[in-house]
C-alpha cells in the first residue's frame, strides 16, 4: 500500500513542474463574493477544490483575494473596481449582479462566472459559444428552471394554481425569468405574481399581506441571497403551510421540493476555465459551458405532511432520496409505494425499507443502536454519571439492494457488487414473489 502511495504521488509531482514552467509568475486569483464567506463555504471549498487539482495552491504558488457584499448589491461596483485596481490575472465572479459589476469595472482582466443564469438574456455576453469580451464561465439554466420548477410543483399538485414566484428584486434577470415563467403559466392555466423580497425576513411579512393572501404555493428563482439563506427561508414557507419548490439547498432547508443544479460543482468547474485563463487562453474564444447535471427531485414530506397523500407518482422523475426522519418512519410503506408506483430509483436512509420493497437503503443499523443504548441504561442504573459517558455514533451501517424490485431502467453499476453479501439477505423475499 505504501509502494502504491508513492507512485501515485510521484506521478502527481509531474504536472505540478509542468504548470510550474508554464506560468511566469504566482498567479493572483480574486473572488467578488455577493453574498458571504459563511453563507457561501460550501461554494468556495468546491472551488478551491477544483483549483488544487488542477496544482494551485493558496497560500503556496497562488494568491486569492477575497471580497464579499455581504448581501448588499449595490456594494459590488465598489469592489469589482478593487480587483481592477489591484491587477489580479483573472477574476471569479457567481450570479448577475456580479458579474454585471465585473464587465463594467473592468475591461481587460478576465473574467470567469462560476455561475450565472442567462448571460445571453442579460447582456453579459452577446453568446454562448462565442462570448467575446473578456467573459466567460459556466451558465446554470434559471430561466428554464424557475419554468420547470412551476411545472413540477403543479403536476404533483394539481389543486395549486395561484402561484407566488419568489426573487430577489435587485437581481437583473428577473425580468428574462417572469417573462418565460408568464408564458408558461399562461399554458398551464395558472395564476402567478412576483414577490419581491430583499432579505428572509420581509417573507413571512409579504405572505401575509393582502397582495400574497389567496397564495397556494411558491416558486422559488435562483439568485445569491435567496440561495444562501435557504435554510431560513425553508421553516418560514413551511411554517405559512405553503407548498413550495425551489433549489436544491432550499428544499435541504426544510422547503418542500427543489430542482436544480449543483452549485458547489458548478463552482468547482469554473476552476477548469481558471486555469485555461491562466495558461493564456482568451475568455472570448472560450464557450459558456452549459450545466448539464441537475439535482435530483427531492421531496421533503416531513415540512406538508399531507402532501404525500396528494402527490402524484406521474410527478415524480429520475431519482428520489429520502432523508432520515421519525416521521418518514412510520410512512415507509406509503412513501415505498408511492415511489414505486411511480416506477423511480430511490436511496431510502434505513435497511427498513428495503425490506417493506424499497429499491436501495444505506444507512446504520437502528434495532443496533437502541440495543447500544440499553447498555447505556445498564450503566446510569448502575451508578455512572451520564456527563461522563461519551455519546457514541453508529458502528454497523448495512448496504441492501433489494433485486426484485429493479426495473429495466435501472442500471447498477459494477462496483456495487463489492456489497454482495447484504445482496443475498433479500433474495429470500424476492423469490417468494
């Protein structure tokens, strides 16, 4: 193990002298944050993931400099004229207030959107394949997802047809997203407005006003602010019992569904066109990349309760997961057979249910924690203190597949069969259907 580990380190050494001789000098790289650090760390490590695979390192052969709005747009200007200033070799920008500010501070340092939602519609470049200027990046889609999103919410209920869009009214693409949302609820028959909210805290507000009152769900855009505080705006639209979609964050946050793409990879992509940057190559000649890999559905039942009984299976696509929770639990078997109604792949949290027909579960062994825990009793009943007693985590996690259950759409990959042995706990069920 230890020979293998050092011919692979070895071998990575060779890239890194490549790069050393093709780069002049250390590579200064600024980051024009919308949002904050915090707010946006799982986007930034992505990114600096995707950069020290690609052999630059800050802190070692590569500066970063960092600056944050701190949610405030109108602070953007300010600091994309910063980075012009200080003469970085390429700046990383997300969103388009951002990079808006950025082609307009600067004219010719590069500059790389690790997201945005339609360069195109917005003026940020005149094409996706041709960008010209001195900007280019990866493009996430948001006009058609906000379109598809409101598709997906009413297909799997059909009862919601006055829709609120939720945005952020500093965001200049909201006017490419309301057009094509307008147009698509006009086909739909459905009822939409725009709701304007600055900060999370104006949204319980706005939804109880009369102008959102008669409200029967929410759709949520893509735009920095409303992303980053996806975990505060999840139990505020869940709490006015509203059912909602939006990005995949969102839903993680407590909201009810989201579809999307995946941010941090997107952020982690954008390094690829940072290092083509800084190895020379002209941002005008290099191609918006599209997103091309989008977050699987998730529906988080646990904030509508109720909406399982409505959901459809039709609205149901590609991939489920179901996240852990005392609630889903007792629901196995209805949310088992919903999903299998609706003939989709799905991870469930526990072996459980697999067992009641799930297709895949991974997770610890329950029955085995709650035995662990009767020791614990054991012990306090015996005198110890339970302040000394160290809080254990799971030891036996179990893999199963249940096979009978496999349509012929499902593909699954080789490398699962290295957990054969939980494969043949189900057939026993399996060969009695």
């Amino acid at each position: 193990m230890r020979r293998r580990e050092f011919i692979a380190i070895g071998a990575a050494a060779w890239p890194f002298a490549t790069n050393a001789q093709q780069l002049s000098k250390i590579p200064r790289i600024g980051f024009l944050g919308a949002i904050s650090a915090s707010r946006y760390a799982r986007q930034v490590d992505a990114l600096l993931a995707g950069l020290r695979d690609l052999r630059y390192v800050d802190g070692k052969n590569t500066v970063i400099e960092f600056r944050w709005a701190e949610g405030d747009y109108d602070r953007l200007p300010e600091l994309a004229a910063e980075f012009d200033r200080l003469k970085v070799d390429v700046l990383v920008t997300h969103g388009t207030p951002g990079t808006l500010a950025a082609k307009a501070a600067m004219k010719t340092i590069p500059i790389v959107a690790a997201s945005i939602g339609d360069p195109v519609a917005t003026g940020v470049v005149t094409s996706l394949a041709k960008p010209g200027g001195n900007i280019t990046g990866v493009a996430t889609f948001s006009t058609e997802l906000a379109v598809k999103r409101l598709e997906i919410l009413t297909q799997a209920l059909p009862h919601v047809r006055r829709i609120a869009i939720l945005l952020n009214p500093e965001n200049s693409l909201n006017a490419a997203i309301l057009q094509a949302v307008e147009v698509a609820a006009t086909s739909l028959a459905l009822e939409v407005q725009q709701v304007p909210v600055r900060a999370p805290n104006e949204v319980e507000n706005v939804f109880s006003s009369p102008v959102a009152g008669n409200t029967e769900g929410v759709v949520l855009v893509d735009d920095g602010m409303l992303i980053a505080n996806a975990g505060v705006l999840g139990p505020i639209i869940t709490k006015l019992r509203l059912p909602s979609i939006g990005f995949t964050e969102f839903a993680q946050g407590g909201g009810l569904m989201a579809y999307g793409v995946n941010f941090p990879q997107m952020f982690r992509q954008a390094a690829v066109w940072v290092d083509k940057v800084l190895k020379a190559a002209r941002p005008a000649d290099l191609p918006i990349e599209q997103a091309i890999r989008f977050e699987l559905l998730l529906i988080n039942l646990n904030t509508v309760p109720q909406a399982l009984l409505a959901l459809r299976p039709e609205a149901i696509k590609g991939a489920v997961l179901v996240l852990p929770d005392p609630m889903f639990w007792h629901r196995r078997k209805d949310i088992v057979g919903l999903i299998s109604t609706a003939r989709a792949a799905a991870l469930y949290p526990e072996r459980e249910y697999a067992d009641d027909g799930g297709l895949i579960a991974y997770g610890p062994n329950v029955p085995d924690i709650f035995r662990r825990a009767a020791g614990y009793v054991h012990r306090i009943i015996m005198g110890e203190k339970a302040a000394d007693l160290p809080v254990q985590q799971p030891a036996n996690f179990e893999f199963v597949v249940t096979i009978c259950v496999l349509q012929p759409t499902h593909c699954v990959a080789p490398t699962i069969m290295n957990h054969l042995p939980f494969f043949s706990r189900m057939w026993p069920q399996c060969g009695q259907g």
